[in-house]
C-alpha cells in the first residue's frame, strides 16, 4: 500500500485540516513549505474570498496545496465551480454530500478526498468516484460524528479499496503507527497544529489548547443534529444547558453566532467557540509548524521499530 506522501507528492503523509477561520492562504502555505499537504478551508468565507486565499496561497508556495470545501458553505455552488477555474489540485469537502459535484472535479483532473463518519457514506462515495476518504472519528474537533477512529477507521479501510485517511485523536508518532496499522495511509491532523508557530489563531486560544487536560472537552449540538467538539468554558456550559431546556437547532445557533471568530481572533476564552480535539491534553509547548510534522514521523518510524 502506497504511503499518502507517495500519493499527493509530499514530503509526510499527513493533511493539514481545514479548519474554518484558521486554515487562510498563509497557513496552508505554511503547512505545504513544511511538508504536509496544506489545506484552505473555505468555512466563514464567500466564494470570492475563497478565490483570494488560493491565489495568495499560490504566492507563498511552489509545494502542493488543496481546498476544502465545507458543504454547509451557503456559497459552496459558486466555489464548486470556481475551484475548478483557480486550477485547484487536490480537494477535500465535510459537513454533507458532495456527489453532485464530483462529475466536474474528475473531469478537471482534481484529487478528491471527502471526509466521511460512517462505512455506509464511504461505500457512496467510494461508487461516486472519490480518490480516496478522510475517515475522522468523534475524537476530533469541531464538526464530528459518532463513532471512534478506532472503530471508524479499519471498518472503512475494509469496506472501500481506495485510499483512506485516519483522522481524529492523532497527535503523535504512536498514533500515526496507529492509524497505518488500522488500514490507513496517513493522517489529517488538525489540534496539533493549533499550538504551532505559524497557526493565526489568538495567543488565547493557544494558551487555552495547551492548558486543556484529557478531559477538558465537550460536544455541543448532539441534540439537534449539529455535533461540535470544542473546549470546555461558559458558552459551552451556557450551550449545553439550552439544549437540555429543549431549545431549537435555530435558536442553538443564534446563541453560538459569531462564538468562532471571536475565539479565533479576539482571543475570548469565556463566550468564544474553540474548536479543538480530545488530544488537547498531549500538547504542551508553541512550536515550528516542521517541528511538529517531523517528530510525528519519526515518532512513528520509532514505535514501529520497537514493536519488531
């Protein structure tokens, strides 16, 4: 089985996530000049915007580069198309179905990785004619489904014969080792590259990250439909008790408008919404975007020398 490096022509088999607010032009490049595959997510953008962010991108790295599209996106239409137009490579998309795109992208030549939380969405995309899947577990940040990266992703590796990608819960060489024995061929990280140098999100919601614990966060939303992990602090003590009062999807939503950029770039720790995985409690310094990826590979290559 090829290694996913060997498949997108990078230097580590790991995908940056494309985390909304944060995965801009910049970092993505910042991720592909240090070995991964950069990802620009497209969450809180318009497809102009969006536009933008590929082109500085372009500017800032010769190194392969991607797209994702989340599929909530109410512009998501316009940059199906428009990713197409900007010459984008290789794509990844989350938060619902992306079958009625996927004619265009394979006759443009685009890769395409979507993200799925179940064998069933796997098996559909894998008929459609994904390149491969990204399959993230519940132990990940921001939106996520229900069932584990343990569990998850070995049940897809076996029902799909494309590539598949672990993500959720990976933030070390031993978890890397860890998804290639479960069948997959790399990991897309996101938490772990929250405390790099080069990440734009607020000296806050950094220090909050590295302060977190095992247990330091909860999922908001599971009871209307809308699942998110973030860290433990008022807005989502204050959350989690309007949704046991019985309050609407819509009036959840009104309630959390805005929570994400004020995380991201005001720094609130107390109302903003910091997206982040249960591997928060592995993390303990700011460090080089390179640092990171490199000790997540030779950490792997080390766990698996010592289990021969």
């Amino acid at each position: 089985m090829k290694k996913l490096n060997e498949l997108l022509g990078v230097e580590f088999p790991i995908i940056q996530g494309g985390m909304a607010n944060i995965a801009t032009g910049a970092f993505a490049a910042a991720c592909s000049n240090a070995g991964a595959m950069g990802l620009i997510g497209c969450g809180g953008m318009n497809a102009e915007q969006l536009r933008q962010e590929i082109r500085k991108c372009r500017t800032l790295t010769d190194k392969p580069f991607g797209v994702n599209l989340m599929l909530m996106n109410p512009h998501v239409d316009e940059m199906a198309e428009m990713v197409v137009e900007e010459g984008v490579r290789f794509l990844t998309t989350g938060a619902g179905n992306p079958a009625k795109y996927m004619p265009r992208w394979k006759e443009a030549g685009i890769v395409f990785y979507p993200v799925v939380a179940s064998v069933a969405q796997a098996k559909l995309l894998a008929r459609a004619g994904a390149d491969g899947l990204i399959a993230e577990g519940g132990e990940s940040g921001g939106h996520v489904g229900e069932t584990t990266t343990m569990a998850l992703v070995p049940q897809v590796a076996d029902a799909v014969d494309i590539p598949v990608v672990a993500a959720g819960g990976i933030a070390s060489g031993r978890q890397l080792a860890a998804a290639y024995a479960l069948g997959a061929c790399g990991a897309q990280v996101g938490t772990c590259l929250l405390v790099s140098e080069e990440c734009p999100i607020h000296e806050n919601y950094k220090k909050a990250v590295l302060k977190a614990r095992d247990r330091d966060t909860t999922v908001t939303g599971r009871s209307v439909g809308a699942p998110v992990r973030i860290l433990k602090n008022r807005m989502a003590r204050e959350y989690v008790q309007r949704e046991y009062a019985g309050a609407t999807l819509e009036e959840l939503e009104h309630f959390t408008l805005g929570s994400l950029r004020r995380a991201v770039f005001d720094g609130d720790t107390e109302t903003g919404s910091l997206m982040c995985g249960q591997v928060a409690g592995m993390l303990h310094e700011i460090r080089p975007l390179r640092a990171i990826l490199q000790e997540l590979a030779d950490g792997c290559a080390a766990c698996v020398a010592g289990l021969r």
